[in-house]
C-alpha cells in the first residue's frame, strides 16, 4: 500500500465511493480484489455484483438517512 490518503465517501441515496489504496476484505477475511483505485461499493445490498455497486440502487428506490 501506498502513501496516498483514502477518503471514502457516503453518497446520498448510492453507494459508498472509495478512492485510494485501502485493502477490502469480505466478511470471512479475505482480501477483495480491485483493478481500479476508485471504487464504488453497495449499500443498498441488491447488487449482482457485491460488494460493489452496480447501480441497482437506483431502481429499487433505495434512501440513506440524511
């Protein structure tokens, strides 16, 4: 990992946006491979394509708290 900041950023109403080198893991540990350095991950937990956002959020009608 680098020396570069992760910020990671809630979206109103979308997913969790992840820019820099920060490691993911899935519940039982292991690493989740990224090929970008930016990444948007689900929190509306209908994605196909979990943990990361596949815009499905959208069309559920999914709403964070303000």
């Amino acid at each position: 990992m680098s020396e570069t900041p992760v910020t990671i950023t809630a979206y109103p109403d979308g997913p969790l946006l992840v820019r820099g080198d920060a490691r993911i893991e899935s519940s039982d540990g292991r690493e989740v491979v990224r090929t970008r350095r930016t990444v948007a991950l689900c929190r509306c937990g209908l994605s196909t394509i979990k943990p990361f956002c596949d815009g499905t959020h959208k069309a559920s009608g999914f709403r964070t708290d303000d």
